[in-house]
C-alpha cells in the first residue's frame, strides 16, 4: 500500500491534506513505542521552524524530518497492512 501527499494536493487543498495526514496519524495507537517515532518528528518539525525564522537559507534540518517522517509512515503502513491481513 502507497502513501502520499503531494505538493499540488497540500497546496490546492491544505484542509483535505491535513485530514488525509490525520487518518493516517490514528495508527500511532497501534505502535509499540510511537512517543519513541513521534518525539524526533517533533523535534526536528520545531528545529526546522526555528530555522526559518527570519532566514533566507538552505533548511539544514530538512533531510533528518524527511527520514523521521518517512520512517514514522513505513511503520503505520505496516500496522495497517498487518490490520489488513488478521482481518482477511
């Protein structure tokens, strides 16, 4: 199962975007230790925000929440494809 939301999709429609995100954000209670995937998201996201903050620069924190993220969506795919399989 492919999860993805595209630039165009977050632009043209940030509300159906962030719904989107937090549908998937529901599988967070099925991890074992989510505080453990979320927490450097967390940090990162607010390192990232302070980075812009008045800076017209290169994101120097942009790949370390892009691998937090992607790893944070690799495990809610598996919780719902493993969802998917119990209840097949």
């Amino acid at each position: 199962m492919s999860w993805h939301i595209g630039r165009t999709e977050a632009l043209a429609d940030p509300v159906a975007a962030r719904l989107k995100a937090l549908d998937k954000l529901r599988g967070l209670a099925e991890l074992d230790d989510p505080e453990s995937v979320v927490v450097p998201i967390l940090i990162d996201a607010i390192l990232m925000a302070e980075s812009y903050r008045g800076a017209r620069h290169q994101i120097t924190f942009l790949p370390e929440l892009t691998r937090s993220v992607d790893q944070l969506i690799r495990e809610l795919n598996l919780v719902e494809t493993t969802k998917e399989w119990t209840d097949a």
